[in-house]
C-alpha cells in the first residue's frame, strides 16, 4: 500500500500513548489498519515533563502500529491538551474603509488577525480563534457576514491560549522519534469529533474526556464550540487516593479501581471485601468495597462539580444557552461504575457515555471502539480529512510543486486559486508548526 493512502493519529496522553493507523473506506468510515499502545512515560498531566521518556515511549507505540498493520509511518496528527491550556471570551471589531463594498474573507481575517496580538502572558501563545458570532453596524446574531454591507464588523471570539514551551516539547519529542508532524489538534476537539453527532452539537452538549492525567471540557451549542477548558484532575488523582486511603502500593490501586471500583458507595455492602496479597512475605490486606468506593466517590465527585462550574461559566444556565443534548463522557475515567448516574446526580443534566465507534467500519476490534480510544479515533478522523484536503488540492492545481504554503505564497504572488478557503483550524495548524520550525 502506498504512502498517503493511510493516514495516522497519535494520542500522547499521561497514561498511554496510542498510534492508529487507519483510512477511509468506501463508505466514508474508518477502517483501523493497525494499533500500537505504550506505557507513558514522561508526560504528567498532558504535559511533557521527561523528553527522553516521551520519546522512547513515542517509538513504542509507533512500532507496535506498524508491525500489526504491515506500514511504514511517516507523518502524525497529534493532539494537546494538560493544564496549561485555557481559554477566554474576547470581542474585537474593524472599521472597514469602504461601506459600499460587501464584506469578504480578507475582511474575516483581517478581523481575526487582529485578535492574535492580544497581549498574553509571559511565555503564553494564542494558539487558537474561533469566532462565535459576528455584528455589522450593530445588526446582531450573523453566522455567516460575507456578502453583506456595513461599515463595522465585530465578533465575539472563543480564544484558546497555551504555553508556547509545552507546544514545541511535543514537537521536539515527534520529530526526534523520527516523525513528520502533519497537524495539532486540540484534544476536546478531536474527542467531540469522534463521539458526538451533529444534532448533540446543534442542541447544546458538554463533552468531558476524562483521561488519566486531565479532564478535557468543550462545549457545542448551534454546531459551535463555544467553550473549552482542561482540569488538572484525571483517574490518576482517583488512583492515587486509593493508593494512599488503603496504603497499598499504585499498581494494586489501580486494579482495584478497574475491577471493583465504583462512583457511587451506596451499592455496596458492609461486609463485601476483597484481599490484596502482601509485599515480600507480609500479611495480605482486607479492603471493604464499600470503604474503596467512598474514597473514589470524593474525589470522582470534586472533579465533576470543577467541571460542573466550567459548564456554568460558559452560562448553561440561561434558557438561551441551555444544553438540550446535556453532557456526554468519554476517556478511560468515565468506564468507572455508576459514574453516569453520579453526575445526572450532580448536575441535573441528560448523560450517556460516548463511544467512537459511530464512525469506525463494521469489522473494527472491539478494543477500539471503547471511551478509552476516542481521542485517538478523533486524531485518526482529523489525519483522513486534511490527508484528504491535501489530495484534493493537490488535484485541483495542475503544477503541485509551483504551490507554496501560507505566507510563502502571498510574498511570492502565487495565484493559484485552490477551492477550499483554509479553515481557522488549518491556520492555527500552520501557526504551530512555524512555532515548531522556528524552535529548530
């Protein structure tokens, strides 16, 4: 199989690394090739803290990719998340020159533009634009402004900002694992993108990706994202109070979190225990379930309610902005039991658990279709449609090497016309990957 005929989503999480090799098949669903899953090592809440590590554990998973699906991997999307991510409401307007003249793209970008030389803090980067609603002459509520006349054009904006540092890390960590970075995604994002349908986004929905090191938040309302957060609290934390609460070592609580942990204490009964075997010779431990599931229940709970107060910022509770389709978990921490009936409790919202295999072909492993890989499976997605993107471009120009990328192109005069205008997406891609040339 050729190269560029497959293409590859890489999930450097604080838990795992997952590599999945997939493409599209003739009914526009994707076809897992291969899978490759390493222990993660060096990365501690989303964020890369050990390069060496990070990298080993990188190759790991990519070998394992390959040898399952018989192909040699070139290029990665890969996606970012961890606690320095955060993001901020912003309003900014242009006064257009000529009224007369109907608004078109360079005055949207012009307009976004603008936004990215906000003053952030030391070491922070705006690395993301995304307009919410636009306002000509006051005119409120436009989607879609290109066409229409007016003198000043305003938006409101979603702006998400991130540590520059963290950003070239992982860069620095792909390309020294001998990778090709093809795309950033945000994590949420790619997660949204593989368990929830169109009409959840259209209603209103909270998605939470509850991963070892952190809680991913995005939330959609009119097919928009109109909020995204990242919380520093993940399964890990939940481990590492079982760990602590029954003085047992991590690998134990971790097992016990998976096969009799639970949200909710009340199920269990007084006199259910379980026994863990003793270190080197000294007597096994007796634990109550009912003990080990109210130690997971007070932390599952405090994470919820930050989650909650996220939700409640972006003003959930206004009839206007309310979320119809309520709150969808994903990730590896939301297979713990009676966690969705725990947050229905909390929160008063509709709750289901979000599985990526809407979108998998019929004869995917099981294995992949679970919470655990749906930010992988979202990874994969957006690694078909820019490999897609690429080709159609490529087709529509005859001369492909004449093209330039970006800014290169405009300083060239290049005027080849390619059909699809550039998503903010796409830009804030290209924006990172200059980050990453730049850091050479």
């Amino acid at each position: 199989m050729e190269q560029g005929k497959y293409s590859v989503g890489l999930d450097i999480g604080t838990t795992k690394i997952v590599a999945i090799i997939g493409r599209e098949n003739e009914y526009g669903k994707i076809e897992v090739l291969g899978t490759g899953r390493s222990k993660s090592l060096g990365v501690h809440r989303g964020v890369v803290n050990n390069i060496t590590q990070t990298i080993s554990s990188i190759q790991q998973a990519v070998e394992q990719a390959e040898l399952n699906a018989g192909l040699k991997i070139g290029s990665v999307v890969v996606g970012i998340a961890g606690q320095h991510i955060r993001s901020l409401q912003h309003s900014d307007y242009i006064t257009r020159s000529d009224a007369e003249e109907v608004i078109n793209e360079n005055d949207l970008d012009k307009l976004c533009n603008q936004v990215y030389k906000l003053v952030m803090l030391p070491g922070e980067e705006i690395i993301h634009v995304l307009p919410q609603e636009y306002r000509v002459d006051g005119q409120s509520e436009i989607k879609q402004p290109i066409g229409m006349y007016g003198g000043r054009l305003e938006a409101n904006f979603h702006v998400v900002v991130g540590q520059v540092s963290s950003i070239k890390n992982i860069g620095r960590c792909i390309k020294s694992a001998g990778l090709d970075l093809g795309n950033i995604t945000l994590e949420p994002l790619a997660s949204a993108e593989a368990v929830l349908s169109q009409e959840e986004k259209e209603a209103g929905v909270a998605l939470i990706d509850i991963g070892g090191g952190t809680s991913d938040l995005a939330i959609f309302k009119d097919g928009i994202i109109r909020h995204t957060a990242v919380i520093p609290f993940g399964g890990n934390v939940i481990t590492e109070d079982i760990k602590e609460g029954c003085s047992i070592i991590e690998k134990q609580a971790e097992l016990l979190k998976i096969k009799f942990g639970s949200a909710w204490p009340g199920e269990n009964k007084d006199n259910e225990i379980v026994s863990i075997p003793g270190l080197r010779g000294r007597e096994p431990k007796e634990i109550t379930l009912k003990n080990l599931s109210k130690i997971i229940h007070a932390r599952v709970v405090e994470i919820i309610e930050q989650v909650y107060v996220e939700i409640k910022n972006y003003g959930h509770e206004e009839q206007k902005r309310k979320l119809i389709a309520g709150i969808v978990l994903t990730g590896g921490g939301s297979q713990l039991k009676h966690l969705k009936q725990l947050v229905e409790y909390i929160t008063g919202m509709d709750t289901r658990i979000g599985y990526p295999n809407e979108h998998l072909a019929g004869d995917s492993d099981d294995e992949i279709a679970s919470p655990l890989y749906a930010t992988a499976v979202g990874l994969l997605m957006n690694a078909v449609q820019s490999d897609a993107k690429n080709q159609q471009q490529e087709s529509v120009d005859p001369e492909p090497e004449k093209v330039l990328a970006g800014e290169e192109a405009h300083a060239a005069g290049n005027t080849v016309q390619v059909k699809e205008r550039k998503t903010i997406f796409d830009k804030w891609s290209e924006k990172l990957k200059d980050f990453l040339d730049n850091a050479e």
